[in-house]
C-alpha cells in the first residue's frame, strides 16, 4: 500500500492506495502549520478504510512550504550568490532582475571571481583560490548562512563550480552550498537566479521536510517518506534537503499525473480546480508538458524544470462580486477560510461554492443559507466561470487537433459538462482528490540536459552516451532498472556555435523500487 498526500493552499487532500486501486479518500482543511493537517489526514484515512501502518511501502507527498515562502519572502536564509565569470560576466551581477524585498529578505550578497568555461568545455579563466577564499572571509564576517555558486557552462563542465564548494566548505564550515550545475540548465542569469532560490530556501527545507517526516511516523508508519518533484517524479528526503525549489510546481503536476490515471487518458488537457485557483496544464505521454521558456517564480526568471501551466484565479474560495451583467468571478479567495466564510457554511461572503450549492450542483453546508440568490446571478457567475476555463484551455493548444479536457480538482463542480470549443469534459472517478493520486502513483525519474560538440559521424554515439546517463540517474534515484524507459529526447543544433554544438535534453522514468 502507498499514501499520496497533497498539500494545498486550501485543502489537504490524502489517499490509500493498494496498486492503483483506491481504499480511501479523504479532503480536509489544510491548517496553517500544514504538518498538524497532514496528521488529520493520515488519520481520516485511518477511520475510513483501517490498515495496519506497517503494511504501507511508501509515503508521497507534494507540498506548497517552499514556493509560498518565496512568494511571501519569509523564512529565508542570509545567502551570497558567488559567480565564477571574470574577466567575462560582469556587467549584470547576480541577483540584478530580483524584486528588491527579495533581496533584502535573503541579505543578498553578490561576488564575482575568475572562472567558468566557453561552450566546448575550454576555460574562461583558471580558478583563482586566493580570490575565493577572500570572498568566503567577506560572507563568514557578514553572517551568511548559504551560498549560491554558479559558473559560466558549467552544466558541460563542472570542475570550477565543485572546486569552488570545497574551498567555501572549507572556510566557513556548517554553511549550505547549492551548485547551479545540478539545479538550472545552460542559460546562466536564470540558472543562476533559480540556484540562489534553492539556498535560500536550505534552511526551512531542513526544518519542513523532518516537520513532514514527523508527522507520518507520528502516525506509526515507518514507510520511507518522498516528495513529489516539478516533472512529476519522485524524490526522497535527503534530495529534498537539498533541492528545495524542485518542489515549486508539484500541486499542478500530481494533479495531471492523476489525472492521466484515473481518465485513462496520456494526451489531455488538465483543468485542475482547486480552492483558490484555477490550473490548466497539458499531459503528453502521461506526463506534463514542459515549459520551454524561462519561468518567472515570484518575480524571478529561472529555467529550472517546470510544467507548462497556466493558473488563473478561480476556485472554490474564489470571490463572487458584481451584478448579473458584470458578474466578477475571483481572483480574490477566502482560501484555506472557505468553511468559516462562505455563506452554506454559516459566513457572511458570497463564493463561487455558494454559487454551486446554489445551482445544484454540489450538496455541501445549509443550501438554505443561498435559497435567496438571484438565479441571474448563479447563471452569469457560472457562465464566467466556464467562458474563463474554455479561454484557458484554448491557450494551452499547440494546434488545432481536438484536445480532450479532464476536470479534476474538489472545485471542478464549478465548470460546465461541456467547454466551448473542446467539447465534452471528463469528470473521472475520485477526480476530487487527483492530486493526491497522482503524489501516490508518481515515478523516478532522471534527466540530461547539455550542450554537445558532435564530431562527424558520432551523433549516434553521442545520443546512446546521454541517454545512458538519464537512465543511470534514474536508477541512483532509486528506479527499479527494469522499468526505466526513455519518455522525452529533444535535439536541436546551435548554429550559431562552431564544432557542431547541439543541445540534447533526455528525461528517463522508472518505477519506484520499494525496498531498494
């Protein structure tokens, strides 16, 4: 047995999984210390379908601590983002697109010094060591607690980056070091950017993920515990140590990976709605679409893995505003707040589930407390809702081939059983807790992504050589090696480059080995 739990701005949802067979399902209020809701739910679970703790193989879970602690720029680290660039890279110093809160909520400090590596993997300029350890005197004397080191290519070459960490592990024992090499891909500012983030999120990753770790054995079940990654893959606790900003987008990304097991369907479109908002993401082989532009997180531009979705401010909490003519529905939510606020259930504020209990469309709270509504408005307020869904999906499309919808998420009972222009919208069994699922039933997985000088008649060689690498990682992440497959190759020469130079991204996917 698994348990996939996920943790939303709203609701924490948690489900029992025998195989891909669900034994029980449970949705509560995620509370604001998020661990103590954890509790709730593995307890509900409990109540519902009662299992021996010992027989569960592994906990999964996918949470919103990191991404809300940048967006709110709480609980971070004093980190120094160190670059090794000169003579070359100087005229846009770390951290210089960053919002200003931003950097006065990490103590950001910057240091440029002499190295990294052109495309080929030759040398910019040697390593200075004096000049390294100089800096990390400067960040021990100003107190900071994480570094960020990012190097020029150094996702061809790496040597400078690890040469580097040793040295500042080294002079400032005990301070938590996040490499750009392992984080971000080729393009430096955003690789860069997206490494800063991870060190300033180290500290609050190892205090949530024991906090995490707690509350499971604290319900007597001594299962390893993972978490789910943007690409809808699997990591365990220590990874999560260390790679906190892999997190950023695993709520939409369990979503539509439950949303391809429970519809049957590995190419859709996912409307995923929840209590605060709306997300529409696209699945292509049963797995997420990737973004393939830099992402902004929080006002930030990184190019760390993410899916391609698009979020818009409708859910379940969402507030209802206006006359039937110009029905306002969102973006603003009563979040987490909906079951003391809303008017079924006892509160004083209209929400976009009043407006479902309303129409009949759900049967939750007191449906006297909304008998009194203008059906013109509960008629215009759905109507938004769903003109604002099919909007979205219709920008998600790469063509004009029909794509199927799957609705999943407790707030889908807002949108209609037909979409303007994409036709019928599947609803699947437990669609309700998909997230949930999709942590439980989610995948190891592991990546390549660089840029090769291809000799003449080598590219097949080359190609083998990356692939093999992703499948290697895939089973050191703890894939069992016989279900390890490739699930997405992309190849694209760099004219612009002499020696052949081609970007080649390869992404492998396993099953998790229980016990390995």
């Amino acid at each position: 047995m698994r348990i996939g739990i996920d943790v939303g701005g709203t609701n924490t949802d948690a489900v029992l999984l025998d195989g891909r067979r669900v034994l029980a399902a449970v949705k509560t209020s995620t509370t604001e210390d998020v661990t103590s809701g954890i509790v709730t739910a593995i307890g509900e679970l409990q109540r519902q379908h009662a299992f021996d703790p010992a027989a569960v193989r592994a906990v999964m879970i996918g949470t919103t601590h990191f991404i809300n602690a940048l967006v709110e720029a709480r609980r971070l680290a004093p980190t120094a983002a160190l670059r090794l660039s000169l003579p070359a890279g100087a005229s846009l110093p770390p951290m210089v697109d960053w919002p200003r809160r931003l950097v006065d909520a990490i103590s950001g400090r910057a240091y440029l010094c002499h190295g990294g590596h052109e495309f080929d993997g030759r040398h910019i300029a040697e390593l200075d060591e004096g000049e390294l350890r100089k800096a990390a005197e400067d960040m021990g004397r100003a107190g900071v607690r994480s570094v960020a080191i990012s190097s020029v290519f150094s996702p061809v070459n790496a040597e400078f980056e690890t040469r580097a960490a040793e040295i500042v592990a080294a002079e400032l024992p005990g301070v938590a070091i996040s490499l750009s090499h392992e984080i971000g891909r080729i393009g430096l500012l955003e690789r860069e950017n997206a490494t800063v983030v991870n060190a300033a999120l180290r500290e609050l990753a190892a205090h949530i993920v024991d906090g995490l770790a707690s509350s499971v054995s604290g319900a007597g079940i001594t299962a390893p515990l993972y978490l789910s990654q943007n690409d809808g893959t699997l990591m365990d606790v220590d990874f999560a140590r260390r790679y906190p900003v892999a997190t950023f987008a695993s709520g939409p990304t369990n979503s539509m990976r439950g949303a391809a097991v429970l519809s049957g369907l590995d190419t859709c479109a996912v409307v995923d709605v929840g209590g605060t908002t709306s997300d529409i993401g696209v699945l292509a082989g049963g797995f997420p679409r990737e973004a393939t532009t830099d992402v902004s997180v929080a006002g930030i531009r990184t190019n760390f893995r993410m899916p391609d979705v698009l979020s818009i401010g409708i859910g379940g909490g969402s507030l209802v505003t206006g006359e039937p003519a110009d029905v306002a529905v969102g973006p603003r939510s009563v979040g987490y707040e909906l079951t003391a606020k809303a008017l079924v259930f006892g509160g004083d504020t209209l929400t976009a589930t009043d407006i479902a209990v309303a129409a009949g469309r759900v049967a939750i709270g007191d449906p006297e407390r909304v008998a009194h509504l203008d059906p013109d408005l509960v008629r215009a307020a759905l109507g938004r809702i769903a003109a604002d869904a099919a909007d979205a999906v219709d920008r998600m499309r790469t063509s004009a081939e029909p794509l199927p919808v799957v609705a999943v998420g407790g707030g889908s009972i807002l949108l209609p059983d037909e979409l303007a222009g994409t036709g019928e919208v599947h609803r699947p069994e437990h669609y309700a807790v998909a997230n949930a699922i999709g942590a439980a039933i989610a995948q190891i997985g592991g990546e390549v992504d660089r840029v090769y000088a291809i000799e003449p008649g080598h590219r097949d060689s080359v190609v083998d050589e990356a692939k093999q690498e992703a499948v290697d990682r895939a089973v050191a992440a703890g894939a069992s090696p016989s279900t390890v497959e490739i699930v997405d190759f992309d190849e694209v020469p760099i004219p612009y480059l002499p020696g052949n130079a081609t970007r080649i991204r390869v992404k492998a996917v396993g099953d998790l080995q229980l016990g390995g």
